[in-house]
C-alpha cells in the first residue's frame, strides 16, 4: 500500500519548487521525486557522491548516461502543443531511491510539476520516470496530424500567391519542425539507450514499456521528417513558381522591346537632317509612317501570338 505526500516550497530566484515523497509501507521503501531549477542543485548535494553532483551540475551531460548505481537523462523539452517556442533544458537523475528533475527555466519546472501531479498511480521511481514520459508524449501525434491538415490547408494559398510574406511563413514551418525533428531525435537516442539497462537498474516489465515508447517515438520522428519533406516540397515549388513568374516578366518585357525596335528604326531614319528627302514635303508622307508603324506593331502581334510567345 502507497501513501502520497506533497511538499511545496517556495524560493525567490524561482518561485516554485515540488517534491513528491512516494511511501510503500508494506516494503518500507520511501521513494522521493523532487523538481529543482538548475540554481537550486544545492539542495540535493547531501544526497549525492561528491563526483556525482559536481558532474551533474556542470549541466553537460549528453542525452543518455548510465552509471553503476545511476542513470542521468537530458533533453530539451518543447512543448508540442503550445505556440510558445522556447525550449527548456531538463536533467533527470535516476537511481535506486531517488528521482530528481532539474529544469533550466519557470517553463519547464512548470512543465514537470503539471506531469507529476498528474501520475494519480502509486509507482516505483522507474515506474514513475515512465510514466512521465507517457504524459509527456501523450498527444502529440494529435498535434502532427494537425500540423500537416495546416499544411496542406496552406499550401494552395501559398502557391497560388494569394499570401503576403511565403517565404518567411515557409521558413517559420521549418524552423518549427528543426526544433521538433531534435526534440524527438533526443528522447528517441534516450529509450534506445534505457532499454540497454546496463546498470540492471530497470527491471524487465518497465523495460518492455520502455521499448514500447521508444517505437512511439520513433513513429513521431519519422513524421515530423515527412512533415519536413512537405515544406521542402512547398518551398521547392515556391521556388520555382518565383522563377516562372519572373520568365512571364522577362517576356512581356522582350515582346514590348521587338515592338518598338522597328518603330525606333523608322523615327531614327527619318530623324536625320538630310535635305533631299522627298517624304519630308510630301503631302501625305507622315500620315503614311503612321500607318506603316501600326502596321509593323500589328503584324508583330499577330506573329508572337501565331508562336505562342504571348
């Protein structure tokens, strides 16, 4: 049987701190989890190895490292679901009796005690570590899905011109799927090197579930990569849409130079000063290069579009 005991804290230079202290009392096991920022790791010093907590609090731990009583994890959490874009560095430290969350932001502590609270089963530390993971993710497909409806939603006004700003909209999908396509990429190296269990400190059925998250998130991975080909796709076709538009531009531009190259030729002949040229005191002479000028202009029309160059 499992009792539960919440702790609440307060510190200036945060503002929150939780700990959880979880009681079985037919084992006589007392299992703690405790929520820290990275400037409070001074609270948990007396319950570490000296080495231990002067490698923890260096904070450059890579995204799985197991130890021969302890596991350390570290990963930047993005929130999926939110339209808030900044990431949250996150170390967890695992072993035996102890379970601590240290959180480089409000954003993530606030993160971690929302999860935590919401684990209502009483668990063993790797029971819990878990199970966060699984509040964690929980979702977040929901949200990919809803991500490519927007894309797709998108795409044809993108394309068709009809938006202001495209390349910078199609830049800020990107941006967003980098962000995600590393997010996921962190937790999946972290299962992947859970289930190893090289310390034995996971027992074999949390394992399973290990593995089984770990396909999950394998799932979102490879999603967001298929979401990220669907930007490139649309960035490509911008792209090239860009150029169609400018070779449009050219054309106008080089059917309106033809026109006037031969008009130019007529007022330029006619424009030197020479004395013996009988067209100048003809009676009819300028209202006869009236019509021949419109009459190049049509049959110049009349030929690019015969050769569909307009």
């Amino acid at each position: 049987m499992f009792f539960r005991f919440s702790l609440w804290y307060n510190f200036i230079d945060l503002g929150v701190f939780s700990g959880i202290i979880y009681l079985n009392l037919l084992k006589g096991e007392c299992f703690m989890v405790n929520i820290y920022s990275f400037s409070q790791m001074n609270e948990v010093a007396p319950l570490m190895d000296a080495k231990t907590f002067d490698y923890i609090s260096e904070c450059e731990v890579e995204s799985f490292e197991s130890f021969d009583d302890f596991d350390l994890l570290a990963f930047d959490y993005y929130d999926v679901r939110s339209n808030d874009t900044e990431d949250s560095k996150t170390l967890i430290y695992l072993d035996n009796r102890n379970l601590f969350f240290f959180c480089e932001n409000n954003a993530g502590v606030k993160m971690i005690k929302q999860i935590v609270a919401d684990i209502d089963k009483n668990y063993s530390n790797e029971q819990l570590l878990y199970s966060f993971f699984v509040k964690l993710l929980k979702g977040d497909m929901d949200c990919l899905d809803k991500f490519e409806e927007r894309l797709n939603y998108e795409e044809a006004k993108l394309l068709s011109g009809a938006e202001k700003d495209t390349l910078d909209t199609i830049l800020d999908w990107r941006n967003e799927l980098m962000r995600l396509k590393r997010y996921y990429l962190q937790l999946d190296i972290i299962f992947d090197e859970m289930s190893a269990n090289d310390n034995d400190l996971l027992s074999k059925p949390t394992l399973k579930k290990i593995s089984i998250i770990g396909a999950r998130t394998d799932r979102y991975l490879n999603a967001v990569r298929n979401l990220q080909d669907i930007v490139s796709q649309m960035r490509e076709a911008y792209q090239s849409q860009l150029e169609i538009q400018q070779n449009d531009l050219m054309k106008v531009f080089t059917v309106v130079t033809t026109v006037f190259l031969p008009l130019n030729l007529i007022t330029g002949w006619y424009g030197m000063n020479f004395k013996d040229m009988p067209e100048l005191s003809w009676r009819y002479g300028y209202g006869s290069i009236i019509v021949v000028c419109f009459l190049i202009v049509i049959f110049l029309l009349y030929l690019f579009k015969k050769k569909k160059w307009i």
